[in-house]
C-alpha cells in the first residue's frame, strides 16, 4: 500500500507538471497571438487610413483626427471618375496595364530563353557571361536611367509606351533565378522528350516550363510590381497627361490642384492599389513555392 501511495503521489506531480507545461504553453500562444496582432495592426495602419480617409468629405478629410470618418461619402469615387479631363484615371489604369503586361512578358520571355540555353546548350564563353550577369546585379538602375534618355529622344520614343516596356527585356536577376533553378532540374525528362522526338522548343515549352511555373510565376509578379509601382524612369520619358501611368497620375494629383484634398488624393490611391491585390489573391501559392523553389530566403 506504501508503495502504492508512492506512485499516485508521483503521478499527482507528473499531472501537475504537465498541467503547467500547457498552461505555460498556453500563455505563450496567446501572447504570441497579441503580439502578431499588434505588428499587423501597424503595417495596416497606413492602408486603412488610406481606405477610411477616401469616405471622408473634403472638410472632414482635412480637420479631422480620427481613423474612421463621422459621414460616410462615396463623392471622391465620383468626382475622380467623373473628372476625365484632368484625371482620367481609367486611361491611367488602361496605360499601366499595356506597360506592364507587355513589359512583364517580354522580360520572362527573354529570361527563360537566355536561362534555358546558359544551363543547357553549349554557349561559347558561358562562365564569363554568367560572370558577367553576376557583376551586371550590381550596378545600380539609375545608373542606366541618362543614356536610355538620350537613346529614346533621338530615336523619338519620348511620351510612347516604348521606353517603359523595351527595358524591361533585361532581367539579369530573373535570368540567374531561373538559370539556377535549371541546373538542378533533371536532364533525364528532357533526353525522353528527344527520344520521342520533341524540339528544343516543344521540350521547352512542355517539360520544363511546367515544372518551372512558380519560379517564373514569382518573378513575373516581381516584374509586374516593380513596372506598376515605378515613378522615376516614366517620370522622365512622360509628360503628356494621356500616356501617363497610374503613379504618374496620382503625382500629378497630389502635386497639382487637388493637393489640398487629401480624399480624392486617397481615392486613387484605392483604386490604383485594387488591381495590385486581387492578382496576389490569385497568384499567392505560386509565389510561395517560387520563394521557396529558387532559394530565396
């Protein structure tokens, strides 16, 4: 009976213990939970004041402290999409998709390309050109920004979509992304496609594009948010109201007569933001696995 009670007593305190291991556990959870919710609250901050603000009315927008406003309006949607002559801003949209989808297009085309043929094919020089693409990673963008200037203007490219969709044809870190995904991609799938007589195209087309999708979906969205986001570059080969980007537009908005109305100044803010969104609602998981897949930590 000694014995026994000895052992109820050690189970007592084993139960103990792991009763406060849980509850431990438990606490830290919840303090984790509220933590997490206090930096997501910061980073949404700016977004929903932006949201928020765009209901507010002119007056409100300005004198007002508070997150959400006191009247509910919809005037500044009305007013920016009603007010095409200084702020077209479906043209906007309409030039930022052109942009950016041909630029994004061009650019991972010509990555795979030059990808696929540095890890596969027999290029002359190819450790002094993937030495070369290293070394190119670093030098800065703006960099480039004057001479493609002057090249634009004598060729009389200057106010076209040409100088925002041409340079985007140079991905040297999606071409190295996708190049060293390649090299750990097994040559066996493609040699069966050449024995059943596939091209180097339809193998590319059919075998590893396939296998390389999240990879070449990530840098896809990488290039199409840097071009939908940019400002500098298009801000020195646009200056005509009609050909200019979404960016573009809402500077002008914000530097020209509506800059004392910070409601319409956050309507397109929304509006410009929206499209953004709903194609990384869409593509999330690839991006994921393309992270993931290519290395990128």
């Amino acid at each position: 009976m000694f014995r026994g009670a000895i052992l109820s007593d050690q189970g007592k305190r084993r139960a103990e213990i792991g009763e406060d291991v849980m509850n431990k556990k438990y606490i830290s959870k919840i303090l984790l939970v509220m933590v997490a919710c206090i930096i997501a609250y910061l980073f949404l901050l700016p977004l929903m004041f932006m949201v928020f603000t765009s209901f507010k009315g002119t007056a409100e927008a300005i004198t007002s402290t508070s997150l959400l406003p006191r009247q509910w309006t919809l005037e500044n949607y009305v007013e920016l999409f009603k007010n095409t002559e200084t702020a077209p801003i479906m043209q906007w949209l309409f030039n930022t998709c052109v942009v950016t989808v041909g630029g994004t297009v061009l650019r991972i085309t010509t990555s795979v390309l030059a990808a696929y043929a540095l890890a596969r094919l027999e290029v002359p020089g190819k450790k002094f050109i993937i030495i070369g693409l290293i070394w190119a990673m670093s030098i800065p963008e703006i960099v480039t920004f004057f001479p493609l200037f002057y090249i634009f203007k004598e060729i009389g490219g200057l106010n076209t979509f040409w100088p925002l969709i041409l340079p985007s044809g140079s991905g040297v870190m999606c071409i190295y992304l996708i190049y060293n995904f390649l090299k750990g991609f097994p040559k066996e799938l493609e040699e069966a496609g050449l024995v059943e007589g596939a091209n180097i195209f339809q193998i590319l087309w059919h075998i590893v594009l396939p296998s390389v999708k999240p990879v070449v979906i990530t840098q896809a969205f990488i290039t199409f948010l840097g071009l939908y986001n940019s400002y500098l570059w298009p801000s020195l080969v646009i200056s005509r109201n009609e050909t200019r980007t979404i960016t573009l537009g809402i500077a002008a908005l914000v530097l020209g007569e509506n800059y004392t109305d910070p409601g319409m100044m956050m309507a397109s803010t929304v509006v410009s933001v929206v499209p953004v969104m709903i194609i990384f609602m869409f593509a999330n998981k690839y991006i994921v696995k393309g992270f993931t897949q290519s290395g990128i930590k």
